[in-house]
C-alpha cells in the first residue's frame, strides 16, 4: 500500500508531529511492558523512518534497558503525560514506532498484526459481547467524562 500523511499531537498540543506511514504496518502489542507503561490493556503502533517523521516540541523520554542490553527510548509529553513514540536507539535510531493513540488519523489505521499475544488480557482478545454504555443524550445530566 501507498504511504499516508499522518498528524499527531498530545492531549495539551505542545507536541506536535507529522509522519508518513505504511498503514499495512499497524500493530498491536500485548507485552507486558507496554501494559505496564501505556496504562492501557494492550497498545497498537505504526512504525516511520527518521526521514518520514517530523516532530515539533520536546518530549521527555525515558529510556528502557532490555535484558539484552538494547535501549528503547519512550517519548511522551513531560506536562500532559501523552505516550507518543518509541524509538530503537538513544542516538541516530533506524525507526520510530507511533502510538497509535495520539494519531489524529487513528480511527482509519485498522491494525493488520498484533504481537506478544501470550502475555494479552484474556478478555481484551474480544471486547465486542461486553455491554455498551449508552451515549448521553443533552437532557441527561452528564455523565464525568473524559478519563
Ligand atoms: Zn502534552
Ligand atoms: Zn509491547
């Protein structure tokens, strides 16, 4: 598939990026790491070459050393706490992996592939039979929203 134009930001918008990206490269990851750092049950990436991604702002990162040495550097917002990429070396790295999440174009980039399922919660393999909570309607009190 061609290459798209993607736009991505943090919750506050102090970060903001724009990328071009294979969307036949969407994945979902189940490792526990990325449970763990995201907060959420799973996380879904899309990967872009350096050249293809063009950041503006000054993220904070924090640097995960594998058992085999390798450093992953996490790139998110230090004032709203957004996850917003990864990349595969501290210096001059080959790829940065996107979350997903803080792309504006997310609800079009279906994941093709998901990883790590060994380690995914059992339940979200299948959310579709858990019961929906209804959309408000102006007449009802609201509900607290935005988590
Ligand atoms: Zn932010
Ligand atoms: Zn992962």
């Amino acid at each position: 598939m061609e290459r798209i134009q993607i736009q991505g930001r943090c919750h506050c918008g102090v970060i903001t990026y724009e990328a071009s990206i294979n969307p036949d490269y969407v994945v979902i990851c189940h490792c526990t790491d990325c449970q763990n750092i995201s907060g959420a049950p799973y996380r879904a990436n899309v990967p872009v070459l350096p050249e293809n991604f063009h950041l503006r702002g000054q993220p904070k990162t924090y640097v995960k050393t594998a058992d085999s040495g390798n450093k992953v550097v996490h790139a998110f917002c230090g004032d709203c706490g957004s996850a917003l990429y990864s990349q595969d070396a501290v210096e001059a790295p080959h790829a940065f992996l996107l979350r997903l999440g803080a792309v504006k174009q997310r609800a079009q980039l279906v994941p093709k592939k998901q990883g790590f399922c060994q380690s995914a919660m059992p339940w979200a393999m299948d959310i579709s039979g858990i019961p929906k909570i209804p959309i408000r309607t102006k007449s009802q009190p609201p509900a607290k929203s935005g988590n």
